[in-house]
C-alpha cells in the first residue's frame, strides 16, 4: 500500500469522526430543544457584577450540560441582580434572565463539568425553566462580587 493511500484513509476516518461529533452535537441540541422550554432572552448589555459564565446544568447532574437555546458556551458575563431577577449578560452569547419567580435557591459548589475551583467556588442558581429544573453556575472575578450576589440572590429566595 503507497503512502498516499495510508493519508486518504487516515483522512477518511477522521472526517467521518468529526460528521460523527458534530451530528451528536446538533441532535443533542434538537432534543433537548424539544424537551426544555426556551429562556426568557435580554436585549443590549447591563453594567454589573462581573463574573464568568460556567455552565446551565440539569438540577442534581453537574455533568449534564444544556446545550438547547445557545446555554452551552461559557464566557464572560455581567450579573445584574433586580426585583425582577438575575439577568446574565454574556459577551458574545445570548442574554437571558432567570425570573425571580423561577428561583428555587442557590448555593456555592466547588465543580461542575470541566471546571473545578476552590472550595464553594461557584455561585450555583437553581430554577426551574418550564417545568425543568435547572443549575445556572457562575465563577466571580473576586470574592467581595461572590458574596454581594449570594447575598442578593439569598434574599430574593427567602
């Protein structure tokens, strides 16, 4: 067999592995699109805390990610929390807003997915988003907007 031919079939077998992961991904994303109802999604950008956008997870599974409705890319954020509840302005994503009426509670996690961080780490929001429970995780850029959020966020479920 010629050099040449080895290339060919290597290069086969890798474009067929990456229709194959891209085919997953995109039928990953079709069911649960099916299943999870889509967020309530925010125009323009809001100055406030800043934080990085880890990951939306199904309530109870932290490896679990949602990829429906543009929720799977981490990133940069802006945290604004209001009466009306915490919107997450992310830089080049979609915005979206957890109403407060949605809110189940929060709590501070140490991993979730490929990022793991120091004890309690994570600002994990629980809420429900149709009928399906959610983990929304945030990592903050330091501890004093951490605890500034908890706080908010604490009250708002109280």
């Amino acid at each position: 067999m010629q050099t040449y031919q080895v290339g060919l079939i290597a290069l086969a077998i890798f474009t067929l592995l990456v229709l194959f992961a891209f085919w997953s991904w995109v039928s990953r994303i079709r069911k649960q699109e099916s299943v999870i109802q889509e967020p309530r999604f925010l125009a323009g950008d809001a100055k406030g805390q800043t934080a990085f956008y880890v990951a939306t997870t199904f309530a109870g599974r932290p490896l679990d990610r949602v990829v429906a409705h543009g929720l799977a890319h981490r990133g940069k954020a802006s945290i604004l929390v209001s009466d009306s509840g915490v919107a997450i302005y992310r830089t080049g994503e979609k915005n979206f807003l957890i109403p407060s009426d949605q809110l189940l509670g929060v709590s501070q996690t140490t991993a979730v997915i490929d990022k793991a961080v120091e004890k309690d780490g994570l600002v994990s929001i629980q809420w429900d988003l149709g009928g399906t429970s959610l983990e929304t995780h945030l990592r903050f850029v330091g501890a004093s907007e951490r605890s500034t959020v908890l706080s908010q966020l604490k009250e708002m479920v109280a």
